[in-house]
C-alpha cells in the first residue's frame, strides 16, 4: 500500500513539473513570435507597398455573410488596396462545403466596398493559417505579400509566411468593438496555436490541399 501511495504521488509530481515545463516552453515559443512579428508590423499608412494582400479567413454568421472580425479583415485590405499599397487581394478561406464559403463572403464584401473583381484572388483551400500562407507561395507564386488580420492573429501569420520565405509585413484589422470575452479568449488561444505553428514548420511539415499553379502575377 505504501508503495501504491508513493508511486501515485511520484506520478502526480512528475505530471505537475511537466505541465508546468509545457505552459513555459509554449510560453517561450509565443513570445519569440511576438517578438519576430512587432518588428513586421505596420500602421495601414505606413506599410511598405506590396504585390499582394493576404486576408485571412474567419466565421461567418449564420446567413453565410462575413461576421465582425471578417468584415475588419476585408475592410482593411480595402483601404490598402486604395491608397495604392496592394494591386491585389488575396482571400484564402474555408470552403469545406457549399454551405460554408469563406472566400466568396469575403469577395462580395470587397465588391460591395468598390474593389474590381479582377483584383481578387480566392483561395478556397485556405482551411488554416498554415495552409493559407504555404499556398500563398506554392499555388499562387507570391514572392512578397501584406498579411492582414487581427492584432492577436497577426504575429503567427508573419511568422508562418516567413518560415515560406516570404516577404511579408503586417496590419492588424482591429478595427470593431469586439467583446471582451471573446478578444481575451483569442488572445489566450494564440499562445496554444503559435505553439502549433512551430511544430507545423519543423517537425510535421504537412502538406495542404495543392492543385496546379495559379500565378496571380504571371
């Protein structure tokens, strides 16, 4: 019995320090993308010209129109594309089903904010950041690109874009009065999803949907 009780509690403290050696690693790895993306990021004035805007995917609401974080996104890369920052918009989304069609709500915003149709790209294979910037490269051929997505979001996308050598800068789309909760909530899940990201790029290297080259810059 002695020796059950001293296993278990030998058990407990080996899972209480690992736990608490986890939460610092992935604590370590966020702040070093936090630090790497401050450097990359701009005011929407200030960011150096680009061939290319990357807006990334978020929820839609239930009538299949961009929700708030999406609208801030597209909004964003709008106002880039006029003030002459950008030639193109690049919408890379989630389109898992017909029911759910992030690039085309993305699409018909820009449109319905003055954008010419043959400035955007869609991306329906964008399923994730990841796979969003891999194909930014791999199916589209962009060298050099303004990734543009919210503040808590943008650090990761930099450094996921880098680590597919390409040339990005940043501008955060915070432009709503987001809830509270729901910011924080975010902000929290990025510590976890950075941590995703850089076992993404150097140990699982997964390969996204792919498909024939589609050259936005022929």
């Amino acid at each position: 019995m002695n020796y059950l009780r001293r296993f278990f509690h030998f058990a407990l403290h080996v899972s209480l320090y690992s736990m608490i050696g986890g939460f610092f690693i992935i604590g370590f790895l966020r702040t070093g993308i936090l630090i790497q993306g401050k450097s990359m990021t701009y005011l929407p004035a200030d960011v150096p010209e680009a061939p290319v805007a990357l807006v990334l995917g978020a929820g839609l609401n239930r009538d299949g129109s961009p929700g708030v974080v999406l609208r801030d996104r597209v909004s964003t890369a709008v106002e880039l594309y006029f003030a002459g920052k950008v030639e193109k918009l690049l919408m890379s989304g989630d389109n898992t089903s017909m029911f759910y069609n992030e690039p085309g709500a993305m699409q018909e915003y820009a449109l319905s904010l003055g954008v010419p149709q043959d400035d955007i790209v869609l991306d329906y294979a964008g399923r994730r950041t990841y796979d969003s910037c891999y194909r930014a490269k791999a199916i589209f051929g962009i060298q050099e690109l303004i990734v543009v997505t919210q503040a808590f979001h943008l650090p990761r996308a930099l450094f996921l874009c880098n680590a597919f050598e390409i040339d990005a800068s940043g501008v955060a789309a915070d432009d709503a009065n987001y809830n509270r909760r729901s910011y924080t909530f975010w902000w929290v899940r990025e510590i976890l999803a950075s941590g995703v990201a850089y076992w993404d790029v150097w140990i699982a290297q997964p390969e996204p949907i792919l498909g024939e080259p589609e050259p936005i810059f022929p």
